[in-house]
C-alpha cells in the first residue's frame, strides 16, 4: 500500500486526499450541522454527490479500458445496470411482507404476474453478500465471455464499439420484457431498507455516499496499480500498436480480456452503489445512450488519466444537472456541443489543458529540460 | 388470381339443369301478375303467408321489392283497408302504391293498418334484402352481396343466389356467388350428397380461413362418412395452403423490412466503406428527410399532393446532403485517423440535431399523409400487400442499382472505390481524398434524407425517428462488410427476413435479441463482415 501511495504523483495524491476529505466532510455537514446553517448539505443534496460518485467509479472503469487499452466500449452501461439488478434484486427482497401484495417471498411485480414460486435466477438474493457478490459476478463473467470471443478474432476498433453498443442494446430489449423475470419496463424499485436501515433516511444516505466516495479511492487505488505495473505497461503497448506487441510475443488478446473483465467488475460495483441512492434502476439503464455519455465524461476529463475521467463525470453531471434544470431545452445542445468541441479542440481533455498550462510556466522561466512524451496514437 | 372454379362434369350439369329449372321458375314469377299474388298475400296480414310473400318478392327480383321490403322491416307498410290495396310509407313521409309506385295524395295514413312483422319476419327479410342486393347492377355490390350470404349461409338465399349466378356475366362476381352457394349446399343436410360434395370441393378452393370454419362445421355436423372423409381432406389441404400463403406473407415482411434497412444502411456503407467512420448521426439525416417531406407537404397547394412525395425526394436528398457536407467539412475532416473520436463527435452532432429538430418542429408527432397511389393494398392469393410498402422496396431496389451506377460508370465512383480499397495509394495517384470524402458524406448523408422520405410513410415523423434504426442499420454494415454495397443488400436481406420469420416463432424481442447475439458470434468467424476487402493490410 505505502509502496503504491509513493508512486502516486502530486495530482493523485491531491484527489485521494480530496476524496477522503469529501467522505468524511460531506456526511458530516449533513447531519451534525443543523438545518438552516450556510454550511449545511440538504438531504437531496447527499443523494445527488453518492450518484455523481457512482458515475464518477464507472468513469474511472472506462478510462481503464478506452485510456490504456484503447479499447472504446459503448456497452459499459449494460456493466453498471447488471450490478445495479444485482443490488435492486437485494433491495427487493428486503421489502418482503411490506409490499404491497404483501406476499413475503415474491415481490409485488411477480404477485401482480401470477406467478407461483420464485424463479431461479432469485435464489439467494436475500443475502447482501450474495448480492454484493453477484454485482461483482455477473458483469464479470459478462466481460469474460463477450471478451473472450471479441478479442480473440481480433475484433478491434470502430466494429468493437459498434458490438458492444449492441450488446448493451439486446439487454435492454430482454429486460424489457415482463418474462425475463426482472420487473419489465417498470424495473424494480419501492426499496425499504438496505441491511436493515432505512434507504430514504438520511443517516443512510450519508453512510452510502461515504461508502461511494470510499468506493471510488479504492478503485482509483485499484486502477494506478494495474497501469502502473508491467502489465499496465504492456496494455499501453497495445493501445499504441497492438500488431507490433503481438508480434513481440505477447497474447494481446489475453492481456485485453483481463482489463476487460476488471473494468466490467469495476463498473458493476458503481451500479450496485447507485441503485439504493436513486431508488430504482429500470431496462432505460442499459440504453445506449447512457453509455456513450459515460464515454464522454472520460472524454471531458482526458482520458488515459484517471483522475480526469472521475473529474470528467463529476463535472459534467453537475452541468447536467444545472442546465436540465435551469434550460432544459438547451442541455442536449450543450452535451452535443461538448462531444464536437471536447474531441476537436481537447483530445487530452480538461486535465491535458491543466498539464498543458503547468507545462509551459516552467518551460518559459527555464529552458525545456525534458522533450515532451510523444502523444499516443490513436491504434484503431 | 385465385383459381377459376371447377366441378366434375356430372355434377356441372345437374347444376345447370337446376339452374335452369330456377330460372324458369323465377321468370314466371317475375310476371306483373305473379307480383299481384305476391302481394296479396301481405293484405292477408298472416306471419306465415307474409313471410312466403318476402321470400316470393325477393325471387321475384321487382324494382320497387327492396323499397317494399324496407318498409316492412320498418313497421311502415301498410294496408288501406277501404280498397284493400298494399301502400308504403317512405321514410320521408310520402305515401305510395306499393305496386305501381305511384304517389298518394290527401290519404289518411292513420286509418291504415300496418302488416305485422315478428323477429322471424325480420331475419327473413334481412336476408331478402341481402339477396335483392345480389341482383345489384353493380358487380362489386354483386360481390360485397355475395360475400355477405356467403357468411350468414342462410338457406332462404339460395333461389336467389341461383337465379343471380344463371345470368351472371362477371367472372368474379360469378365465383363469389359460386362460393356463397357452396357455403350454403355445404352446411344444408336435407341437400343431395353430390351437391354437398361439390360444395366442400367449391369451399376447398377458395381455401381461406372462412372456409376453413366452414368445413371445420361440416365435419363436425354430418354423419355421412363420404362427406366426412371429403370434410377433413379438404380441411387438410387448406391447412397447408393456409400455412403456405403464411410463410409467403411473412417472407413479404421480411423483404419490406429488409428494404427499409438497406435504405437506412447503404448511406452508413458507403461513408463507412470510404473513410472508415462510423456516423452516429446517419439516423439524424434520415429524420430530417422525413422532416423535409414534411415542410414540402405543408408548402405544396393541395393540387399538387399527389406530386409532394416525388417533388421531397430530391429535396430531402438535398438537405440532408448539404448538411452531410457541412459536417464533413466542420468536425469529421479535422478528425481523420482518429475513428473513435469521430463516433463520438458524430454523437454528439446527433444530439444537437435532435434538439434543434424538437426546438423547432416541437416534440409531438408530425402528420405526413401518403398520396392517393400509395395507400391502401392489393390481395393476392392469401397475400395481403401495402402499396405503400410496395414503393419502398421499389425505391430501394431503384437506390440501390443508381449507386451502383454511380460507383461503376462515373469518375466520381472510381475515385471514390479508390479511396476505399487504398486511401494512400490513390492520394499517390492523384485523387484528391479530402473532396471524396466530403462528396462521398454528402452522398452518404443524402441517401439517408431520401430514406427519411419513405420511412416518414410507415413511421412517426418526430425527432426520435433515426434512433430507432440506427443500431439496425449498424448491424447491417457490420454483416456486410464494407467491401461492396452487395454485401450491405445480402446484410440487409438477412436481416430483414431472419427478423419476420423469427417473429412468429420466439416473439419480436427475443428474435431480435437471438439476432443480435447471432452477429455478435458471427462476427468472431468473419470481423470484416460478409464481403471484406481483400488486401495485405495489417490492419483494415
């Protein structure tokens, strides 16, 4: 651990330290202080910044995947809503007698289709453990075997994002449908309590952001190991030029895969943290088009970055939720707009013009030390 | 065309003979003087004698009989009992002579009594009134007349089913009246076996579901193990041609919808094909298309409706064409080598082009009507066939063979296949890349406005519109290949047909689903798609 932190940079360390600060501070304004003060955070406020931390994870899991592996998934989406099913599946069977069929093993959806018995793919999802675990399971077994196929018959490039994108696209139809056994377009929702505290308290609600913002350091911590290490090396090497890695010797399908299913599992985690904080998750979560937003977030921030890609949906969620409440007409402008400017006029993103600027104060105040690193090319 | 109607021989001429004997028989009656007897019997003012007299003037076929017949069933015929003459009133109110149809003037109608009719009356004349429409001039009425006994079966219709198909001249009038009488003969127990016979084979032809009911009746009915037998044969034979014409129709669907996906993927082929990119807002053009022919269709003076879908093709092509091209030359041009960025870029125009559409026109729906040549349908066999459907696969077939003319005979399309086999290689030869793009996107980017001019027929024209096939249309290309626009029309057809004949199957969603995990592993055997380009390329 000591080892890992040390290898941190300076902007690393400044957003661990932010995000602790953050778990910690934010719980605390909420409840300690009193109602009325300046300092105090409403209650819908907490719910909004555990959902920007949960976006913020998913971001961080693409930019694994899209910033050091140059694979572009517009299927990550479909990772974060299985984790989320995983984590409603849970919250559902929690209601138990207090719905409102109150039938204390089926929930009201499946009383309300007549059915008899719990299905299978139920079985066990009364445990929180078992839910934590499948949020985990299910996106990863995903990855791998959707993965296993892609990379090794080479599917690369525009015809991977196009695949993956359809992945996400047939989830959404089959979950849709009332027989899958999932609550159809209706989706699950109606929580109670969540290890047998109240969801809709605020005690909760302060308890799952910090958990989130935790979530969040620990992925991060997770990710700066995988890149920095040989492997993390090696997948930048395939970003870069992957025919010539594979003709080195190495299994560049293999090296894929792996990121792959780490990333998907990354991405799980922040569905099943989400859905207790909003309070439902439905078929419209595994919509293309959310994925192609989370891919923007990474975009915005700069991506191959990290930090930037957790800035990235932080920020640009907190615009969304801006504009879509002060202009609602002008926010599919402005996210457009984002997606034109962001890949004409910052392929680093936010962060690479931060670098940019710092880069040159020093460059004009002494002569340039170091030849800048090569910008990586794109390999599609 | 459904088969002309056949008999044996023998049964051929007991039927003419009966005919015959019918015709005679209703010849007669149609004398002035059998009219007299037929009415008198109504002045009787008897159930039984009134209903002989309905089904007598039916027969008789008399101009004024359906007049006479209406007034009945509406309790306004009436009998003047001072001179004993049978008098109606017309809805209006005017009094006349049944018989003569003259007009009476200054009668007391309050003094008159009306002829009872009770509910059995009423049906008798129902189906009085059905059979005089038999004899309409008209032979569509004939027909419409026709089909109607054909599903009542009611015996009573029988004579004067018989005396309409003696003298009818119209083939297809003569075939319906062949098979309301089979449906009739069919079902009767106390008509001869042969005649009964003759009718499941008359009934056997016609082979649709209505028939299908009816046989379905006579097998259960009858006793006689000949007829029974011939019942179920002919049940039989339906059952498959019912099953045929099934798998026809669905085959129709599947080349309409594979029409419709060629439309909206050629344009993505041709661009992706050129510079590969992916142009997430194609689906975006094939909306403002639709919305084009929208605001032709507004501008038009209605003379001209019947010219505004042919007047917004070149329209929508020009529209979204132009903003193809500004596109190209905006964002995708300073994107190039960078694929990924500009599936992102494209997003994002998409987006803004969504907006601008729905900031524009509003969110609702926005009505586009189809011309008078485009609607309605045509049947053939147990096929039934929009019009409307018709001219968008003739449209694609039309768009399809134009670009591949354009690409074989032009310079533009020998430059343009160029760039696609050997982008570097060609700039070497001279071909300037950066205007074939831009040519080859607002080509691309045009198709799909003309796309949007025939889905604005069969979809709702809102700002959502191109979402809906964009993932389809990405399908297409990625089955295809991009190495020929025969790989996008194999792709589309594909598709097209393995989406309609799954769906009576598993159900539309999960054949959808089952296709796409079917390209996902399809994709595994070919990356490239069906029709790759052939290169020593490392990386296509």
């Amino acid at each position: 651990m000591t080892a890992l932190l040390s290898r941190l940079d300076r902007l690393g360390l400044a957003f661990l330290a932010a995000t602790l600060i953050c778990a910690i501070l934010v719980p605390l304004l909420a409840l300690a202080v009193p109602r009325g003060s300046a300092f105090a955070i409403p209650p819908y406020v907490v719910a909004l910044l555990g959902k920007y931390m949960c976006y913020a994870i998913l971001a961080l899991a693409l930019d694994l995947v899209w910033g050091y592996c140059g694979i572009l998934s517009l299927g990550h989406g479909a990772f974060f809503a299985l984790g989320g099913y995983a984590m409603g599946m849970y919250l559902m069977r929690q209601i138990g007698a207090r719905g409102v069929y109150a039938n204390p093993l089926l929930p009201d959806f499946m009383v309300f289709l007549n059915w008899k018995e719990l299905p299978l793919a139920w079985w066990g999802f009364h445990s929180f453990a078992y839910a934590g675990l499948m949020a985990m399971l299910v996106p990863g077994l995903l990855a791998f075997a959707f993965g296993w196929f892609a990379f090794r018959s080479r599917v690369t490039g525009v015809y991977l994002s196009i695949i993956t994108q359809a992945l996400t696209y047939a989830l959404k139809l089959a979950f849709f449908r009332n027989d899958f056994g999932f609550g159809g377009n209706n989706g699950l929702t109606d929580f109670k309590d969540i290890l047998g505290f109240n969801v809709q308290s605020d005690a909760t609600r302060a308890a799952l952001f910090s958990i989130s913002a935790l979530t969040l350091a620990l992925c991060f911590l997770l990710a700066k190991a995988i890149v920095g290490s040989k492997y993390g090396k090696a997948l930048i090497a395939v970003r870069d030029a992957e025919s010539r890695v594979r003709f080195l010797g190495y299994r560049v399908e293999n090296y894929k895969l792996l990121v792959f299913v780490v990333s998907a599992v990354i991405a799980g985690v922040a569905g099943a943290l989400y859905v207790p904080q909003v309070g439902i998750i439905n078929p419209s979560e595994f919509d293309p088009a959310n994925s192609i937003e989370a891919v923007i977030w990474v975009a915005v921030g700069g991506r191959g970055t990290l930090v930037g890609a957790a800035l990235g949906a932080i920020v640009v969620n907190f615009a969304k939720t801006y504009f879509t409440g002060a202009f609602p007409e002008y926010w599919l402008f402005a996210l457009g707009g984002l997606f034109v400017l962001v890949t004409l006029f910052l392929p680093k993103g936010l962060l690479g013009l931060v670098r940019a600027r710092a880069a040159r104060k020093p460059a004009a105040a002494s002569a340039p030390a170091a030849a800048p690193a090569p910008a990586p090319a794109e390999s599609a | 065309m459904r088969a002309a109607y056949r008999e044996k021989p023998h049964v051929m001429n007991i039927a003419r003979l009966f005919a015959a004997l019918v015709f005679l028989c209703c010849a007669s009656l149609a004398r002035a003087d059998a009219l007299d007897d037929t009415l008198a019997k109504f002045l009787d003012n008897k159930f039984a004698r009134t209903e002989q007299a309905v089904g007598e003037l039916a027969a008789s076929g008399a101009a004024n009989a359906p007049a006479i017949l209406d007034a009945l069933g509406d309790n306004r015929l009436l009998i003047d009992p001072v001179g004993r003459v049978l008098v109606y009133q017309t809805a209006a109110g005017d009094v006349l002579n049944a018989k003569t149809g003259e007009k009476l003037a200054g009668v007391d109608v309050d003094s008159f009594k009306k002829v009872r009719v009770n509910n059995a009356l009423r049906n008798a004349i129902q189906a009085a009134l059905g059979a005089l429409t038999l004899a309409n001039p008209d032979p569509a009425k004939r027909i419409e007349a026709a089909e109607a006994v054909f599903k009542s079966r009611d015996v009573k219709a029988l004579p004067a089913l018989e005396a309409q198909l003696a003298k009818e001249s119209d083939s297809r009038a003569a075939a319906a009246l062949r098979q309301a009488r089979a449906a009739i003969l069919a079902l009767d127990a106390k008509a001869p076996k042969s005649d009964r016979l003759a009718a499941l084979a008359a009934l056997r032809e016609r082979g649709d579901q209505d028939a299908q009911s009816l046989i379905d009746e006579v097998a259960a009915k009858t006793d006689d193990p000949a007829l029974k037998n011939a019942a179920q044969a002919a049940l039989a034979a339906i059952k498959t041609r019912l099953a045929m014409w099934d798998a026809a129709q669905n085959v129709w669907y599947g080349l309409s919808a594979a029409s419709v996906l060629l439309l909206a993927a050629i344009g993505l082929a041709i661009t992706f094909g050129v510079m590969g990119v992916i142009n997430m807002a194609h689906g975006e053009m094939v909306m403002l298309g639709a919305y084009a022919t929208f605001v032709v269709q507004s501008a038009l003076p209605p003379s001209l409706s019947e010219w505004s879908l042919a007047i917004a093709l070149p329209i929508a092509f020009l529209v979204s064409g132009c903003v193809g091209v500004v596109l190209e030359r905006c964002v995708i041009q300073f994107l190039y080598g960078r694929p990924l960025e500009t599936l992102l870029a494209t997003w994002g125009v998409s987006l803004i082009l969504q907006q601008a559409v729905r900031t524009i026109f509003g969110a609702n729906n926005r009505q586009v009507y189809a011309p008078k040549f485009m609607s309605g349908g045509v049947e053939v066999g147990g096929l039934s066939i929009t019009t409307g459907r018709l001219w968008i696969i003739a449209l694609a077939i039309l768009v399809f063979v134009a670009l591949q003319l354009a690409l074989r005979v032009t310079p533009f399309g020998l430059r343009m296949r160029a760039v696609t086999q050997n982008r570097r290689m060609a700039a070497a030869m001279g071909v300037s890349t950066g205007r074939i793009d831009m040519f080859a996107f607002g080509l691309g980017s045009g198709i799909a406005g003309v796309t949007g001019v025939a889905l604005s027929q069969i979809d709702n024209v809102s700002p959502n519109l191109g979402q809906g096939y964009i993932i389809d249309s990405f399908m297409v290309v990625v089955l295809g290949g991009v190495g020929n626009l025969w790989g996008t029309a194999l792709g589309a057809l594909t598709l097209g047909l393995a989406n309609k004949l799954l769906e009576p199957v598993i159900g539309a969603v999960l054949g959808k689903i089952l296709l796409l995990v079917l390209i996902i592993l399809f994709i595994q055997k070919r990356p490239r798609g069906l029709f790759a380009l052939k290169g020593r390329a490392l990386e296509a």
